[in-house]
C-alpha cells in the first residue's frame, strides 16, 4: 500500500498526552480546521471490544478482504488515489457488479476505497460510525455505502465512485472545473438539505455534526450526496433537549452553543447547513486564512452585507457574472439569515428548508433574467 500524509488529521484527545493544553470548553484547531475537546470522552481501546463490526440492517454492505480491495484498487497504486483527507487517502478501483470481485480497470462499478491510515481511537471510532450509520440509513442524496473491510489492522471503507468529486473542488478550485452555474448551486442545495431532513426525521434522529464542503459529493449530474458520517450521532429523543459531547466538527461551521457547551442538537446542523448556503452564494471558504485578516471568517466578513438588503447582492460570487436570479438569490439571503440565527430554537428545521429550497430549482423563476 502506499503511503500517505495527512493533510487533515483528526486527533483524538485520548491519544494526546495530558500535558496538552485542551480544556473543557476550549477548543484547538487541528490540522486544517479540524477541531476537537475532551469533553465527555468516552475511554475505550479501539482494538479492543470496539473491533468488531457493527450490525447493520442493510444486508446489500458486503465485507471485502483486503486482498480483493487491493486487486480492484491495483495494489493501492499512486495513481488511483482520487483524493486524501483527514481519514486516509482515497482510491478509485473497479468491481463487478454482481459478484462484487475485482475486474479489470474500465469494467464492472467503479468504487472509492477509502482507507484508514490513522492510528488511535479517534480513527477507528469514525470507521465504526460510518459503517453503522451508512450500513442502516439510504438516501438518494446520502452516498452509498458498499462495503467494507476490517481485516487485522486494515480498516476500509467501499462507497460508490462520484464522478464530480467534493464540492469543494469545484467552489474553491477553480482552476480544477468551470465554476458553478446558479441552477446547479440550487439543485446541490436541495440535495444536501434533503439529506439532513432525512437524518433529521430518522428514529432516533441522527446529528451529522460534520457539514461542509468537502464532504458533499456530486455525481455526474451533479446530484449532491452527502458522504462521512464518521462523526455523526444520535439526536436527543423523549423529553431530551440534547445530547452532551466533547466539541468535534470543522471550524466556522460548528454552531456558537455547540461550541460553547458541547450540547448537540439537530440545530446544530442547521447552522452549518447556513454556513454552507453562504459559501456557495459568495464562492469563498468559511474560514480562509489566505484572506487578507477582515475576510478570513465568511460570516464575519458577511454580516454588514447581509444587514443591509440595498448591499445583500455585493457578496454573490462573482464568477457567476450576474448569471443569477434575483427573486432566488433573496431567498438565499433570508435563509442564510433564518439558518444563523443566535437563538438556535428560532433556526428553521431542516424539512422547512427544503421547502424553501426546491422552488428555488425551478428554472424559470418570474425575475430570473439570466439564468
Ligand atoms: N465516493 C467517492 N467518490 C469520488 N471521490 C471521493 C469519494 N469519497 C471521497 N472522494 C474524494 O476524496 C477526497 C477526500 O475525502 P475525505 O472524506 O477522505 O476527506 P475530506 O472530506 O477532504 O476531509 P475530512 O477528512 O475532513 O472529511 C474528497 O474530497 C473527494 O475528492
Ligand atoms: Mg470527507
């Protein structure tokens, strides 16, 4: 297998030593934007009970050795990996449709192996999460999980291949794609928020605590699904308000209460679906420090525009070169605004944002000149 460096870690506040100076309520970027806290954490060995599999009730995740994985990603070759983030690299390889064996490269289903290079706690941990949420939840806009392999330290995972890779891709790196149209930033929308209902209206409800760009892939129609549900979690039920973790998620996405207290609630997630409608209307980061320092926080940045409607259209992307709805783009803007609100009860669910949102696909909205 090759090697890779993370460019991303994710770093368990277990496996650092305690002289570190996390905090209860403090919390540290890692890496990237990654974040993490102690709080509330849970200490059991990976290798230990948590080596085992989890159940799912999808009987179509199918266990792959990892020799199978290695034939269908040819041997792990440099020139498979389509991508690498916090978790591993990740390669391209091919299998057949049926039996699920390796093929050639060009026939059969293409797949993304993602493999677990981390070691610790924390790595293992999302491994489990993401074959136990993906084993049990579908979703036209949820990436399919196909499969999996935990054979001694190799820990694998086996989605379908998505053609267009991250959203990030195309919104920040230009140089890499065309930039977006509005109709098709609209259709991601929609998508990504059908997704979050969906876990939102799960039994028990499911907190996906780790919205953004990156982690919304698209097909080559451009339908988003979201992918990583390594973080995710259980939502409070009963006459819970939330439910109580140790701060994990991404920086300028993560919700001012979430950070603060640790409380997760599926509003959380709206917040960061907020975030998300602000970098895809603008076309910048949520946190970028290659911004002079006034601009490196979107919503900092944002918030005089989004305060005053006469300037509101100042921050759509500029590549988009006017080739927007007006009627739409106002609509993007109130909802941002619903989205980010302080007070996290008065932030909309997110089946009321998908009833905002698919309008907004229409393609023929009564202002839109130049879509
Ligand atoms: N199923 C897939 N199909 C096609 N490309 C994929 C797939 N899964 C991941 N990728 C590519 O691999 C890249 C890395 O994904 P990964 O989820 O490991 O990291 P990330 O989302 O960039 O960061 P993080 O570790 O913080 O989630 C993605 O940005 C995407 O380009
Ligand atoms: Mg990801």
């Amino acid at each position: 297998m090759s090697v890779c460096m993370f460019p991303r870690p994710r770093v368990c506040s277990n496996c650092i030593p305690a002289s570190s100076s996390f905090h209860e309520g403090c919390f540290e970027p890692v890496g990237d934007n990654t974040m993490v806290t102690p709080e509330g954490f849970n200490h059991e060995h990976p290798h230990g009970s948590l080596a085992t599999v989890p159940s799912t009730s999808n009987n179509n995740v199918r266990s792959f050795s990892y020799n199978e994985l290695r034939t269908a990603t040819r041997n792990f070759r440099p020139d498979s990996v389509i991508g690498e983030g916090g978790f591993g690299c990740v390669y391209k390889g091919w299998i057949d449709e049926e039996t699920y064996k390796a093929t050639r490269p060009g026939t059969g289903l293409m797949i993304a192996v993602k493999t677990l290079n981390q070691e610790g706690l924390q790595g293992h941990r999302e491994w489990v999460a993401e074959v136990y949420y993906l084993g049990r939840l579908q979703h036209k806009n949820l990436v399919k999980l196909i499969g999996y392999c935990a054979e001694d330290h190799h820990r694998m995972l086996v989605y379908e291949f998505m053609a267009r890779g991250s959203l990030e891709n195309h919104l920040f790196r230009h140089h890499q794609s065309q930039p977006l149209s509005w109709a098709i930033r609209m259709k991601i929308c929609v998508g990504v928020a059908r997704a979050l209902a969906f876990l939102h209206e799960a039994e028990p409800p499911v907190i996906y605590r780790d919205l953004k760009a990156s982690n919304i892939l698209l097909d080559n129609d451009y339908n988003a699904k979201l992918s990583d549900l390594g973080l995710a979690k259980d939502g409070p039920t009963g006459d819970q308000t939330h439910v109580s973790t140790r701060v994990m998620g991404t920086y300028g996405y993560a919700a001012p209460e979430y950070m603060t207290t640790g409380h997760l609630t599926t509003k959380n997630d709206v917040y960061a679906f907020g975030i998300l409608l602000l970098e895809i209307l603008t076309g910048r980061r949520a946190i970028d420090y290659s911004q002079p320092s006034a601009e490196q926080n979107l919503l900092e940045w944002a918030i005089p525009y989004l305060m005053d409607k006469h300037k509101a259209y100042r921050i759509i992307d500029p590549q988009l070169e006017g080739r927007y709805s007006m009627k739409g783009a106002r609509r993007i803007i109130n909802l941002v605004c619903q989205c980010l609100v302080a007070e996290s009860k008065l932030r909309p669910e997110m089946k009321n944002v998908v009833e905002i949102l698919e309008p907004l696909q229409e393609k023929r909205l009564e202002d839109s000149t130049k879509l």
